[in-house]
C-alpha cells in the first residue's frame, strides 16, 4: 500500500513594493546623513553653522541640535569620536503625507562630551552609553528629513 504525504509548501517571503524600499532607504540615507552633520557639529561647536544639518533637519530635530550646540559653546564642550547607530525604519506611510519613524539603538561609548579646555569628562554620571532612540521624518522640500529625534534615556538597547 502507497502511503501519500502532504507536500508542505514553502512560506511566501514577504516582499517589499520597490518605492517603499526606495523610501525606507532614502530615510536611512537622511537620518544617517542628520547624525554625520551632527556629529561634526558637535565636534567642534565654536563653528557657526553647520548647512548639513539643515539640510537634513527640521522642526525640533534641528532646533534641538542648534540648542545643543549653543550649550556646548557656553560650557566650552566638545564630543569627539562618533557614535555606533543601527537604525531601523519600523513604519512608513508614502502617498499625500508621507512620513517615517526610524527606531535605533545609539552606542555612545567612542562618543563622549568633554570639556575643551581640561580633557575632563563633561557627561552627567549614570548617563547609559547605548540608548533607545526613536525618530520621525517627512518629505521637505521634495527630499527626506529628520523632523524629530528622541533618545529614550531610560531604555538601555
């Protein structure tokens, strides 16, 4: 007597419609490019503009970076190195309002703030070095940019 097995079919792989791929990696391209200018900002705040980080940045994403900086200039505070990023787009919507949020975890540990003049650590203690971070982006100007960017202190990634 033959005996008969159910051929199991493979499970479909989800596929990614070629303009959401585009888009999600047009906003990892622009986040990425948000914290290079960023980061060179930082590296040296007595610079008075950075045009990157406008270029990337909007609303409180830049504004938050500007007040940063300006902070930093006033307590002479530099951060050196660069910071390790693995981000994620975790939703995207395209269409009239297309829009973005990007999850990462950000290690800081090549990237500490110290003060210029003395080479002393300038972080708050208990500062985490690897952070939830979560950012939101948007169509400007015909091109992505950060909008907003959260480093969630309290989550450890």
């Amino acid at each position: 007597m033959a005996t008969s097995s159910a051929a199991s079919s493979p499970t479909p792989t989800p596929t990614v419609a070629p303009e959401v791929a585009a888009a999600e990696a047009a906003v990892l391209e622009a986040y990425r490019q948000y914290w290079a200018a960023k980061v060179a900002w930082y590296a040296d705040p007595s610079v008075d503009a950075d045009s990157n980080l406008s270029h990337y940045a909007i609303d409180t994403a830049l504004a938050d970076a500007q007040s940063t900086v300006l902070s930093f200039r006033t307590s002479r505070i530099v951060v050196p190195g660069e910071p390790v990023l693995s981000p994620s787009v975790s939703d995207i919507t395209l269409g009239d309002k297309p829009a973005a949020t990007i999850h990462d975890c950000v290690d800081v540990s090549n990237w500490q703030a110290i003060f210029r003049d003395s080479g002393e650590n300038a972080v708050a203690p208990g500062q985490a070095v690897r952070v939830v971070a979560i950012a939101e982006a948007s169509i400007f100007d015909g091109r992505w940019v950060i909008r907003s960017y959260a480093a969630q202190r309290d989550r450890s990634c």
